[in-house]
C-alpha cells in the first residue's frame, strides 16, 4: 500500500499508470471505504496512464483509501491494488 497527499483545494487530476495494458478496457476509480465509482480517464491504454479530476471527487480532509477498477472487454474485472492506496487530503 502506498500513500499519496495532496491539498484540500487541489482540483487537479489525480494520475496513476497501473501495469496493464488498457486497450478496450474500462476504469474506474473507487474513493474510499464505500468504494463510491467515479469514471477515469484513460490517457495511453498501452502504457496503463490513467486519471480521475479531483474536482469530481471533492475529497474531505483526512484519509481515504483509493482503487483503480479496470473492467476489460471479455468481462473479467481486476482491482488494483487488491488493497488499496491511501490519499491524504491536508488542510
């Protein structure tokens, strides 16, 4: 599990490269202990960049944990990772 910390009044996009090829596949981003989906943005399947604007998310101060929810076109689904990371959101 890694930790990410970012300001409370950041609306930049949060980036990741997850370690798959997203090539006609789906993600999406899962914020915190209830998992709640926010569509992310793919932005080079091939090399697995994606992001999600933080100003969809409007993350409270605290910590929360994130996931990445890649659904490919077969069907199958993969969460990475399994656990989860951690976003620190400071005041």
């Amino acid at each position: 599990m890694s930790s990410l910390t970012i300001n409370d009044k950041d609306t930049v996009a949060l980036q990741a490269e997850l370690p798959r090829d997203l090539t006609d596949a789906n993600v999406t981003f899962l914020f915190g202990q209830e998992e709640i989906a926010y569509q992310a943005i793919i932005s080079d399947s091939s090399n697995g960049t994606v992001k999600v604007p933080l100003s969809q998310v409007d993350p409270d101060i605290g910590h929360h944990e994130i996931k990445w929810q890649i659904t490919y076109n077969d069907g199958t689904v993969e969460v990475l990772p399994p656990h989860g990371d951690v976003l620190q959101v400071k005041d």
